[in-house]
C-alpha cells in the first residue's frame, strides 16, 4: 500500500512545486531614471558578449556605464568589448582562494559608481524593456532581484538539460503558493543596491564558493535584507552550454550537489519524492508493458500521462523545450540523475570540476 501512495504524494507535490511563475512587472513604478551599472564577468564569451552588448544598446532606460570585466579570456572577448566603447577591465590572475567568476564580478563592482548594480551573465539575452522591467519590479518590491532566464535551447544535446532547469526552480521555492526563505539568488541575473552590496562584503564574503550566487542570497539573508526571484519569461533569456555536450556536463557538474546541500529539508524532500514519482511511473509502465498485464498498463500510462502533463506546464515557463522531450523525459531525467550523482561524488571527494579551462575544486 505505501509504494502506492508514494507516487501519488509525489505527484500532488509536484503541483504544489510548480504552482507559479513569478515574473517581472511591467507596472510604472518610479518616473526619474536610475543610476544604474551594469557589471558583465566574462571568460572567453566572444560570441555571447556581442550579442548582449547589442541588447544593451537597444535598452528603454538609459544606463550610467557598462562594464566588462575579461577574466583572461583566449579567445577575443576584449576585442568586442572595446568594439562597443564600454569599460573594459582585463585581469590576468585571481587573488589565491577567489573563483574566477566572482573574482570577476568584485572587480567590476569595485569600478562601478552607479547607485544599482547589474550583474550579467555574458549568455544572457535582453528584451529591449528588459532592464525597465527589472527596475519597476525592483521599486515595486524596494529589494534585490534575480532572475533565472527562460532557456532557449537549439541543438538535440540541449533538451536534456529539462530537469536541472526545473530542480533549480523547484528547490529555491520559487514556484510554491505560499513564501518561503529561498536558499539563495540566480547567478545569470542579479539587480542590488550597491549599499546593500557593499554590506554584505560584496562578493569577497562568497569568494571561494563555485555557487556564489547563492552565498550572496545567505549573506543578505544573514544581514536581514530581502531579495525576490523571479523568471525571465519573455523578457530575459539565455542559451546555455551552446559549445557542445562536454561544455554542458561540466557547466551542470560543477555545482548541482553544492546547491542540494544548501536546500532545507522539507524541500529536498519534497523534490525528491517529486523525482520518485516519475522514476515510478517510467518503471512500472515499462515492467507492466513487458509482462503484458493491460490492468496494470493501464493504471501506469495514466500516471505516467499526468506526470507528462505536469512537466509540459511547468517546461513552457522556463524554456523552449520540445514536447517529445517532455513526452520522453525517462531520458532526461536519467541523464540529470548520472550528472548529479556524478557532481555527488566530486562534491565528497574533493574532485575538480573542468570549467572554461579551469578546474575547480568543489567543496565538502
């Protein structure tokens, strides 16, 4: 009796993970424009950074600088940066006990002298509104913001990206009917008060952590500040991983078990009841088909459809993923289960994770 009410509570869980999709207001807040300075890390993004900077360009409100910070990039990511006349930072080196993003992201904010800082990822794609809106939702709520982008995705190897996607939505609450503390901010995204930075020590109180967008959530978090999340619907999107499968494995690798360990209990618990009852569901329908029991075929296609339709509402709120994705998502998920048991072991072992031509030694 109990292994049949499992998959039914993981069910009923997974519509109360998936309950929402809070996105940024369109709402005309505040009429006199902010200083705002916009801080971009970047290591080796030539091709991404052109076509942000681009965005940037086109943005309804006026920004105070962009800077962009080269983090010994190989590739020409200094060249389009100057080719767009903003501020070009070049760092060779990172200070012993930095990761190289927030390193980045430090020295940017240290240039800055606008009065709201912008940090963004060098993937990230801008609707021409895209910054407006992040400023009327960032008076609406009088907080810091972050935004986890819709993911486009073009290429076969990208739709197995779907479940991290949704655990990344799932375990930071953020699709849940009622509020809850969130375990910490999205990287690609963040708009803070450059007081309220500084505060908290900036990225120096997260300089060794590879989830450095979350240690920013605890660190104001700690220090009684608010933030908000939010999803980039059609405003804010990215393209992740576009260089290949290898380029994905290590991106999702290197930071999956770090983030299960910073969930509350209750949450991880209710994602990975939610996770149970779609392996369930797959499993049984595949041993009911096999032995030819109809009954049972019946009983295990009927859940496994329900879950189909769960994972279909929830995917068009974060990305282009393809309905014969969702309709096949054994594939996917098992592919999330390898990586993040993968990311497990490095996590345990102290094992270093290859990002961008660097290896990163993950944390216990």
């Amino acid at each position: 009796m109990w292994t049949d009410l499992i998959p039914i509570a993981g069910l009923i869980i997974g519509f109360i993970l998936f309950c929402r999709y809070p996105t940024l207001s369109s709402k005309y807040i505040k009429p006199e424009p902010e200083k705002i300075s916009v801080i971009i890390p970047a290591r080796n993004e030539q091709e991404n950074l052109a076509a942000l900077l681009e965005d940037l360009k086109n943005q309804t409100v006026p920004l105070h600088e962009v800077i962009c910070v080269d983090d010994n990039s190989e590739d020409g990511t200094a060249e389009v940066a100057r080719s767009f006349n903003v501020v070009l930072i070049s760092i060779q080196e990172k200070p012993e006990g930095w990761t190289g993003k927030a390193w980045a992201c430090q020295v940017g904010a240290n240039r800055a002298s606008g009065k709201l800082l912008l940090f963004l990822d060098a993937d990230v794609r801008l609707h021409p509104n895209a910054v407006g809106k992040l400023i009327n939702t960032y008076h609406q709520f009088n907080c810091a913001l972050s935004v986890q982008p819709y993911h486009e995705t073009k290429k076969l190897y990208e739709e197995l990206s779907l479940f991290f996607n949704l655990i990344i939505i799932a375990a930071n609450g953020v699709g849940l009917f009622f509020s809850i503390k969130n375990i910490g901010l999205f990287g690609p995204v963040i708009l803070i008060d450059k007081a309220d930075y500084d505060s908290i020590g900036g990225h120096f109180s997260a300089r060794d952590s590879i989830v450095d967008d979350l240690m920013l959530g605890e660190n104001m978090s700690k220090n009684q500040l608010k933030y908000q999340l939010f999803l980039g619907g059609a405003d804010i999107r990215f393209r992740m991983y576009r260089a290949g499968v290898k380029q994905l494995i290590e991106g999702w690798t290197k930071n999956f078990a770090t983030g299960a360990g910073k969930t509350p209990l209750y949450l991880l618990a209710m994602v990975i009841l939610w996770i149970g009852a779609c392996i369930y569901a797959a499993l049984n329908l595949a041993i009911s088909t096999l032995n030819l029991n109809l009954p049972e075929i019946a009983i295990y296609l009927l859940l496994y459809l329900i879950i189909v339709l769960q994972l279909w509402r929830a995917s068009i709120q974060i990305g282009n993923f393809k309905k014969l994705t969702i309709l096949l998502y054994p594939l996917p998920l098992l592919f999330f289960l390898f990586l993040f048991l993968l990311s497990i072991y490095k996590k345990k072992f102290r094992r270093s994770a290859a990002w961008k031509g660097r290896n990163i030694y993950m944390r216990r």
